[in-house]
C-alpha cells in the first residue's frame, strides 16, 4: 500500500473521529455529521480499496480511458464540494439575517421613542439612506414639501455610518436621522428605515437619495396615484422621463436591467435601478428583503411576486452635485446587480 493511501486513511479515520466528538452532545448537528461523515467514510473506503470508485467511473463511461478512476473521483469530489458550499453559504445566510436584524433593532434605538416624535411622524414619509452626504443635503432637505395635496409629509434620514456629520446637518434642519453604527450599504439603511416607519403608522413611503439626483418638485407624480389607489408602488422612470448626460454605459446599464427584469418577471419595467418611488406602507408587510447593495431592484421582484400592482412615471435624473458616488466602478456594479436580479427572483 503506497504512502499516499495510507495518509488518506489517516485523514479518512481522523476526520470521521473529530466529526463524532464535535458533534455530539449539545453540539449535535444532523447535516454537518451526515456531511462529514459520509465525506470521512468515502475516503477511507476508497484509500483502502481504490477499487471501490469502480461504479463511479463505469457510471461516467470512463472505462477505456487510463486515469478513468482519478478522474471519476475528481468529479464526484467537485460535485461534494458544490453541495457542501451551498449549505454553508446557505447556513451563514441565516447568521448574517440574524446579525442584520440585530443591527437594525440597536440603529433603530438611535432614534429614540416613537412616541415621543409623533409630531415629526407623518402619513406620508420620504426616506432617505444616506453615506457622507453633508454637503448634499444641506441643500436637498429646505426642498422637501410639507404637503402633498394637502397630506402632511415628514422626512427620516438614515445614516449610514458617515463620518461627515452627516446626522447633525439633518437634525439643525429639524427632521428626523437615524444612525447605522458602521456603513452596510443603502439596501441595509432603508432596511432600517422601514423598521422605523412599519411602527410609527405611516401610510406611504417615498425613498429617494440623498446626493441631490432626485427632485423633490417631482414627488407629486410619484404620490398622487397611490393617494388615487391606481398603485400600491410607483417608480420614478429616467428612460419614459429625462436625464442630465451622464455615463452611457451607465445608461445602457439601465436598458439591459429593464430588459431582464421585464423578462423574468412578465411584466415591463423600464427604470428598475431607480431608487426614487412611492408605495405603501402596508405592502412592506408581506415583502422580505435582504440585499445590501444593488438593492434597487429587489422591492420590484418581491412586488411582482406578491402580486401587487406597480406603475412607473417619468421623473428627470440630475447629475450629483457634490461627493462621488458609492456605486463603484461600472462593470462590477453591472454585474453584481444582475446577480441580485437573478437571486431575488430565484429565490422563494
């Protein structure tokens, strides 16, 4: 028996141990034993007995080639590895929504009592994630109406961990600002957010950005169909609208997420990256999110999934007017917001 197989074996025996004795008792875990034990097993057998991957390799059709067996056993153990990746993606996913939810409840602390600001809580509030956007702001929020057809509109800031002094240019303006203790990125600010206004009993939230893009002027367009009941989401659209030149790829960007999404979702979406729209409270009940980044489209996939009723309006996209943005460069921003389009509709 050569070196090699007797050092699987070892390997094999002392992994099938450690597994028994981590797993046992309080720590029992039915899936990582079953996992590493079979993996444990599989090894030693076939270290003992080379002979036994025989069915793998005849199974392949790899009879007649000279490293048939090898080969055969570097598939199966690619095809373990692909599974057993899944699963513990799949249980640190778990973790990381427990984490998120922790973060939440202590950044929603920051705001105080609700109770207490139920004059600055109104039926309709804008929410605005924010990442060292002092200078923008300081212009943007003197624009907020108070009113939309005669509704009163109040205004929360989520900050998402800038350094800037970003929440005290919200407080002088006298709205209210919540504070993520670290930035985790505009999906995990309004996450927050909706935290906040799901208990304050606001009816309709409108969400916008902060680096100035969005108008406020044009908030009417976005509310006015949900106070209607047309919609129970209105998107702000720059392709049925207008836009201030800007990158094409970036522009392009936006025709081949339309395209996609519109695609997987039976249903026509032209500004699916936009994060300026209007919806109710009440749907955010049913709606599950959980991206981070390159958020913007995951609302829309869970709306249509849900079957709600979505309709877009044309709104013009500024340039930003102060700061960089926090989109990254293009083709990884690209891609990383196709991948969130393919999981969220993927997932249940």
């Amino acid at each position: 028996m050569s070196n090699l197989r007797l050092f699987g074996i070892l390997i094999g025996v002392g992994t099938l141990l450690y597994t028994f004795l981590k797993y046992r008792g309080p720590h029992w875990k039915r899936s990582n034993f079953v996992l590493l034990s079979m993996f444990s097993i599989l090894l030693t057998l076939t270290c003992i007995n080379p002979n036994f991957v025989n069915f793998a390799r005849d199974m392949l059709s790899l009879q007649e080639y000279l490293y048939g067996r090898i080969l055969a056993l570097l598939i199966l153990s690619n095809v373990f590895l692909f599974f057993f990746t899944v699963y513990i993606k799949s249980n640190h996913g778990i973790t990381d929504i427990q984490l998120d939810k922790l973060i939440r409840s202590i950044a929603a602390s920051s705001v105080g009592n609700i109770e207490d600001d139920k004059n600055r809580i109104k039926p309709i509030m804008i929410l605005i994630p924010a990442y060292n956007e002092a200078d923008n702001l300081k212009e943007l929020l003197p624009e907020m109406p108070d009113q939309i057809n005669g509704v009163d509109v109040g205004v929360l800031v989520v900050d998402d961990g800038s350094v800037d002094g970003t929440s005290q240019v919200v407080r002088n303006q006298g709205f209210l600002v919540a504070s993520n203790p670290v930035n985790r990125g505009g999906g995990a600010a309004l996450r927050l957010g909706y935290d906040i206004l799901k208990k304050s009993g606001c009816e309709i939230c409108v969400t916008m950005d902060a680096d100035g893009q969005h108008q406020p002027g044009q908030m009417i367009h976005l509310v006015q169909p949900i106070l209607n009941n047309e919609y129970d989401v209105v998107i702000g659209s720059r392709i049925i609208g207008d836009r201030e030149k800007d990158s094409l790829f970036r522009l392009l960007g936006v025709y081949v997420f339309g395209f996609l999404i519109s695609l997987l979702l039976g249903k026509k979406i032209t500004d699916p990256s936009s994060n300026y729209r209007a919806f109710k409270m009440n749907a955010m009940d049913s709606i599950h999110l959980y991206e981070n980044q390159y958020h913007t489209s995951e609302l829309i996939i869970e709306a249509v999934k849900k079957d709600m009723s979505i309709g877009e309006v044309p709104i013009t996209i500024l340039k930003r007017k102060y700061g960089k943005s926090k989109k990254g460069k293009d083709i990884i921003y690209g891609l990383n917001f196709t991948k969130t389009i393919i999981k969220t509709w993927w997932r249940r």
